[in-house]
C-alpha cells in the first residue's frame, strides 16, 4: 500500500504565523515580532508547533483534495489521532512542500481505518515535520475504497 499524495509548496508568512498563534491563544513574543524572535536565536518569526494544519487545510492542495484524490467522502471521515516529530523550526520565508503516504488500512467492525505519514520539507529539502494521523471511515453509507487497495 503505497498511495501518496502531494502538497502544493506552501509559502509561510508572518502576518499567518501571528494570525494562528493568536487564534490558539499563544503569548510568546517570538511568535509576533521579529526582533524578539532574532533575540531568542531564530533567523526570522517561527511558526507555532502545529502550524502544518495550515498546510494541510489553506493550501492550493490542501486535506480535502487529499479525500477526493482517494476516493474518500470527508463528511465520513473522522479524524481518530495525530502526533509528529519535530525535526526543525519552520520560520516565516519558508517554504514548505509535503507529501503524504497512505501507510496502512484496516477494517474494524463498521469502521475503516486509514494511517497516514506526512513528511514536511522546506526549500533546502531538509525535513522539518513528519506527521502521523489516523483517519476513521464511517462505513455504514458508503463503501468507499482508495483506488487499486480494495
């Protein structure tokens, strides 16, 4: 099982990285001035740790196309769990391009499993996030299958 899926290259803006933390309630000054962010050691502002959502959901092709792209009904689709490694700071000018790798797939009662691996790379192509999140499909109305992994 191998399907993949790509990412748009997602250019990460400050003015967005503020908008996140704000919305999640951050109070760290790295997150909303430069000069506090070049203080505390980081080449420009970073972005909060989960800002890959922003990625998978705002993008040119984003989650969603991900669903279609595999032949999924997003409004059957829960999100069951998410964890990632950091491996770098994602800082504004970045570039960020991903792809995600359906890792496996499995069935349990009325329900359909789906683990996905998403690895983030910047503009040098350094990884700088891998995700991990578990996809639950309610498969009582439909029986959607990925194509070729039935």
């Amino acid at each position: 099982m191998n399907q993949e899926f790509h990412y748009a290259p997602f250019r990460v803006e400050a003015g967005k990285i503020r908008e996140f933390a704000l919305a999640l309630g951050l109070r760290n000054p790295v997150y909303f001035n430069k000069e506090a962010a070049l203080d505390a050691g980081y080449r420009d502002i970073p972005a909060p740790p989960t800002y890959t959502t922003v990625i998978d959901f705002w993008n040119e092709l984003d989650f969603y196309q991900l669903f279609k792209a595999w032949g999924l009904d997003p409004n059957d689709i829960l999100h069951g769990e998410q964890s990632f490694e950091y491996e770098k700071d994602i800082i504004s000018g970045d570039v960020i391009s991903a792809k995600s790798v359906l890792t496996d797939r499995f069935d349990k009662k009325d329900k359909r499993f789906y683990q996905i691996e998403t690895t983030y790379r910047n503009q040098e192509n350094e990884v700088v996030r891998i995700g991990r999140a578990t996809l639950i499909e309610r498969r009582e109305q439909h029986g959607a299958e990925i194509a070729g992994h039935s």
